[in-house]
C-alpha cells in the first residue's frame, strides 16, 4: 500500500533500477530491504507533511512499526478526501483475496520494470 501511494502522490514509485538497468536490480533489492527511498523536492513540494509521514509510516520495513490499515483509515489526512460512508474492509482479510491482491501489484511491478 505504501508504495502505491507514493506513485499516486508523485508519479513514480520509491525503488527504481539505476542507471537504466532494467528489473529487480541487487542495489534495487538491498534499497527496498532497507527502506532507502527519497522524497525529492520537486515532485514532494506540493504533498503536504502530514501526507508524507503517512506515506513512510507505510513503508517501514519492521512490520511492527508500519502503520495499521485501521490506522491509515483514522488518520486525519485520508479522512478529509473521504465521506462518512463506512468501508467494507472484510474482501481484504480473506486469504485468498489478499493473495490476489498480492500476485496483481507483483506483476504489476515487473510490468512496470520491465520496459
């Protein structure tokens, strides 16, 4: 969820091959295992801080310091873009949903390194 958030914020996502290799690179790998990402000034200048903070809470590497889903909905920065309808988070618990969910932003990732 992390990373597809920062795409949505700012056009790219946070790990990226370097100097135009393609796929999932060993640098790639070691900065995505470490959580190694920036927020550069010109894409971030217009996100605001309470945005951002939301956005590294999601991409802690220790789960037991990433943000919850119960979390992210709460917070005050995600509540202001959304109504007062209530949101069914049950499909999201299912296992095999959660699978899906998970083999779809995969392939999506390699689509999008691939090119």
């Amino acid at each position: 969820l992390g990373v597809i958030t920062y795409i949505l914020l700012c056009g790219y996502p946070p790990f990226y091959p370097k100097h135009d290799e393609n796929g999932l690179t060993p640098g790639m790998e070691r900065r995505i295992k470490a959580g190694r990402y920036e927020f550069f000034e010109d894409d971030w200048a217009d996100v605001s801080e309470e945005a951002q903070l939301m956005v590294r809470r999601m991409l802690m590497v220790d789960p037991e310091q990433r943000i919850t889903i119960d979390e992210i909905l709460q917070s005050s920065w995600l509540s202001e873009f959304v109504s007062d309808r209530s949101i069914d988070m049950s499909s999201l618990v299912d296992p095999e949903n959660l699978n899906q969910i998970q083999v779809i932003i995969i392939e999506t990732l390699r689509i999008c390194f691939s090119s």
